[in-house]
C-alpha cells in the first residue's frame, strides 16, 4: 500500500518515474533497491513494498517503456493513450487528509496498490510533458550495452543517452571504430 506522498512537481514526479522505470528493469529489483529509489525522491514513510509489488510495478514500468520507446509526439501520445485508457481511477485532487498540499491523482484511491500508483502517477506526469513540451517526454538511451530511459526537460539539443557516463562511453567506443 502507498504509505506517504511527497507532492513532486510534474517535472520531479517524471524524472521519480524515469528513475523507477530503470530500478525496476534492472535484474534484480528488490523491495529494498526500488525502496531506495523512492526515498532519494522525497518519500520518507515507513515503505511497505512486497516482492509482489515489485512484481506488478515491474508490469507498470514495461509498459511505461512503450512511452519512453515512441520516437514521435504523436507515437508518445498513442501509447499513454492506450495506458490511459486501462487506468482503473479518474482524475481528482486529493490532499492526503490534509497531510500534503492539493495535488492530482489518477489511481483509483489514496489506497490504491504500488503498481497501481506507479502507472497512473507515470501517465500523469508524461502526460503534462507532452503537453508543455509538444515533444516526446523522453527516449531510451542509445548505448547499446544500456537500456536505461532518460525525460527531454527544458531546452537544448536533443538527448540520446541516459547520462554522461553512456555518452562518454560511446563517444570513445566510436572513436576507437574510426582510428582502427
Ligand atoms: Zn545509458
């Protein structure tokens, strides 16, 4: 059960999902990496995940991909439609019994199982990325030895790695191909 909501803006509660996606296509995910995960973006509860949360987390972060996959706006905006239309709640405020400031939800209720709030929370944030932006939210990083995936925030060149460390990688994987 989801225990504590930090209120995230749509951008942080985008980059906690990239994030979440990535912990949980990483073999193994356990209760105690993605636990880890949550709490570097701001959940401080008691976490009460089980092994089969992390199972159906797991199912909420590949379909996620398919997001992240699109190499279009229009493509981007198909597959969290076709997400979107699976989300068991609709949209609403909630405040937590006046734990948190007024934010949106799209899971079924405060209550609603992690997998459960890990799609709709995702879905809601791509959603306004692709709204603001009018861009895809994000990619999957071109390092073939990666499979990480990565948001476009704000402006500046288009991205094709997660980070640094992959683009750095490549960039000499490929000089070593041309100097030999
Ligand atoms: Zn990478």
């Amino acid at each position: 059960m989801r225990y504590i909501d930090r209120v995230l803006t749509s951008n942080s509660t985008a980059r906690r999902t990239a994030d979440l996606v990535n912990v949980l296509s990483q073999e193994p995910a356990t209760p105690d990496t993605v636990a880890d995960v949550l709490r570097e973006h701001g959940e401080s509860g008691p976490l009460d995940l089980s092994p089969d949360d992390i199972t159906a987390m797991r199912k909420a972060a590949e379909a996620l991909r398919e997001v992240f996959a699109a190499p279009t706006t229009d493509a981007a905006a198909e597959a969290l439609n076709r997400l979107l239309r699976k989300s068991p709640g609709r949209l609403r405020l909630t405040a937590h019994h006046g734990t948190t400031p007024w934010h949106p939800h799209l899971d079924r209720d405060d209550d609603a199982p992690w997998g459960e709030w890990l799609l709709a929370s995702s879905c809601l944030a791509l959603a306004v990325l692709i709204w603001d932006g009018q861009r895809p939210p994000g990619g999957i990083c071109a390092s073939p030895t990666c499979a990480n995936v990565y948001l476009t925030l704000g402006s500046g060149p288009p991205r094709r790695f997660c980070s640094r460390r992959c683009a750095t990688r490549e960039r000499v994987a490929a000089h070593r191909r041309k100097s030999q």
